[in-house]
C-alpha cells in the first residue's frame, strides 16, 4: 500500500521511503508494482449547507445547487440538517484516476480530511479554540483552519513568501466569517512541523505559543491510520455502483418474493392434502347424505377455481423483470416498490428521471402487466421524471 498526497506536485510514502514527483513525469519506477493506494488530495471547494437529513432526495437536490455540475461532490454530516460538502473538479478526478489507471483506489480523500485524521490520532486538545494547522512540505506550507469537524479550503504559499505574514492574512479572513456567524472572535491554537517556522510564527507575535511535531508528512500519516466515510468516484463509477446496489436490492426482493410464492404453494398444497383426508372419510356417510356431499365438493370446487385465478396475479419477481426490460434509454431508477392495500391487491410505484435532462422524454411503454398502468410526469432531482403506479390483483 502506498500513500499519496495529490498537488502540484505529489507527494508519498511507501513503505517508509517518502519522496516526490511531479505530473509530467508519472509514477516512479519504484512505485508502479503496488496494487493498493491512497490519495489525498489539495486543491477541493468546501461549502456548508443547510439541507434536510431525514429525506435523502430533497437532501442532494439542495446540495447539488450549490455546485456546478462538473464538480464530484461529497458530504458529511456535522450537525443536525447541517452538512460539510467538498467538491472536486471532474477533471482533477480524471487525470488521478488516470495517474493510478492500473491501481485499486482503496481511500481517495480530500487534504484536509487526512489532516483531521492525525489530529484525532495524536489527540492535541483544543479547548474549543480553533486549530491553524500549519503543514511544511518542503516548496512551501499548506495552511488549513479547523473549527471541530469543520475545515477551511487549504491555502498553498510557496516559499520564499513570508510565510508569517501570510498566516495573518488567513487568519484574519477566517476570523471575519467566524465572527458574522458566532457574534465573537475566535481564539486560536497553532500546529507546525517546522521549528523555524514556528519560532517565525512566535516571533511575527501571531500567537505566544505553537505546538511542535516532529513528523514530516502529517497528512500521510493520517491518511495511513484512518477509516473515512467519503470516497471520490468518477460519475461513470458511481453510476455503476448504483446500478449495481440497486441489483442487488431488486435480487433480495425478487429471492424473497419467490420464498414467499413457494411458502403459499405448500401451505395451499397442505390444506389440499386436509381436505382429501376429509373426503376419505366422509365415504362411511349415509347414502342420505351424498346429495349434501355433492353439494360441499362443488363448493370446494368454486373455491379452488378462485385460488386459482389469484395465482395468475403477476408474480412480484415478473413485475419487477418487465419493469427493468421496460425501462425507456437515457432513464435512471429512483426507487421502487409494492403497497399492499387490501389482501388480494397490490399496488405497484416506480419514480424514474432522465439521466440527461436535454433528452426527450420518452413516455413509460403501457404494454404486457404495464398494459393499465398510470404515469405522472414530475421533476425530480432536477431532472424530468414519472411517477408510474399499477395496480395488481382485484
């Protein structure tokens, strides 16, 4: 497993040998056997967004208005209805995943997520200050503030900047949207793995005091030791991990589906088998009674002839089967499912969106178990979409 920090120039370790490489070169000889790798990388937006938590669908609508579209989002959450959304270019996405075409990308994490990731590991307390991690990477320093689980976009200065005066400037920007928020400035804790930097941070007044590591990659170490809950995928990625969830989804229900038809069978071939032992022993009945015994087998009879038009209902597997097939080109599923609304009916509702929403809309085809069905044309996910209802059983 190797780790990497992704900038203008790249940064890894491997085995306990760090180094660097730019772009334009590729991978080093030394790092083109590993299988396994994991990225952190710099340049990302950041944005905090209100948005509703218990209802996933108006939770990304609102999210996705905030970024253009060729942006790769993620999110977390950090409080209630409250969201930390990072975003990244799609073609940032790209060229990684280009860089590492032959690789499995196990973590692929915005910079200052690994960052909060060491933190958590060395435990520095904070006091509810907000922490200014400043990071030296050799050509210069990144500079992240976080305020608990939120963090800023990471400011790249490039050596031989003042470095201290630099600092200030961020500072004083961060503290001007704490304090339009919180009604009060904030007070700063300062972390460096640079001694010189830190004695000029000292000196330039900025603070009294600046916590020291010694360590010289703090990012890939965090990136090392943590378990994160984003992942970055290109769309065609993360479409075919949908398509593939939404497979298995549809599988489960299908097996349990079956299961369910195949109990019914046996418990209906069970009760079959009772009435066959009746019958047997109605034969020692007097002759007088064969006329109501007649009477009670034709009634039986009529009753199996309605057991058996309620097994000619669609099976939910071969509702779900002529739904998939069914399915106009360019349309995605949102969701679907059954409705039980009495115990011999069903109803059955799909919401399904344009993938592209500059393509026409091609209405849901009305034919075989569909042949009644009821469509509504809604917006969903800013997109054109239909709502199709139909009705099983009686």
């Amino acid at each position: 497993m190797a780790y990497f920090i992704f900038d203008e120039k790249i940064y890894y370790e491997n085995e306990g040998a760090y180094g660097s490489f730019s772009k334009e070169d590729g991978l080093p000889d030394s790092l083109k056997k590993i299988e396994d790798v994991c990225v952190s990388v710099v340049d990302v937006d950041i944005k905090v967004i209100s948005a509703p938590e218990n209802k996933p669908e108006l939770k990304d609508i609102e999210i996705n208005k905030h970024f253009d579209p060729d942006y790769v989002i993620q999110d977390e959450r950090i409080n209630r209805n409250l969201f930390q959304v990072v975003g990244i270019n799609k073609n940032t996405v790209q060229e990684i995943y280009q860089l590492f075409k032959s690789k499995n990308i196990k973590v692929f994490v915005p910079y200052a997520l690994s960052l909060r990731a060491y933190l958590n590991k060395i435990q520095i307390n904070t006091q509810d200050k907000c922490l200014v991690f400043v990071d030296d990477y050799k050509d210069g320093v990144f500079i992240t503030i976080f305020d608990q689980l939120k963090f800023t976009k990471t400011r790249r200065i490039v050596k031989p900047i003042a470095i201290a005066n630099e600092i200030i400037r961020t500072q004083q920007k961060f503290t001007q949207g704490y304090a339009q928020q919180y009604n009060k400035d904030p007070q700063f804790l300062f972390v460096c793995n640079n001694k010189e930097i830190a004695d000029e941070i000292v000196a330039s007044k900025v603070t009294e005091a600046v916590i020291f590591i010694e360590d010289e990659y703090p990012a890939l170490d965090g990136l090392r030791s943590a378990k994160f809950g984003m992942h970055f995928l290109l769309p065609v990625h993360t479409l075919k991990k949908r398509r593939i969830k939404e497979m298995k989804n549809w599988f489960v229900f299908s097996m349990a589906s079956l299961v369910l038809f195949i109990f019914g069978i046996g418990f209906y071939a069970y009760t079959v088998l009772l009435k066959q032992s009746a019958q047997e022993n109605l034969t020692n009945f007097q002759q007088q009674k064969k006329s109501i015994e007649n009477k009670l087998e034709l009634t039986n009879k009529e009753t199996y002839r309605d057991q058996i038009k309620e097994l000619t209902v669609p099976g939910f597997a071969q509702v779900n089967y002529q739904f998939l097939i069914s399915l106009p080109a360019g349309y995605e599923v949102d969701y679907c499912h059954f409705k039980q609304v009495s115990s011999k009916k069903w109803i059955f509702e799909a919401v399904i969106y344009l993938i592209d929403k500059s393509q026409a809309i091609m209405p849901f085809p009305n034919y075989g178990i569909f042949k009644n069905r009821e469509v509504e044309y809604i917006v969903i996910k800013d997109r054109p979409g239909q709502h199709i209802i139909l009705e099983i059983g009686t």
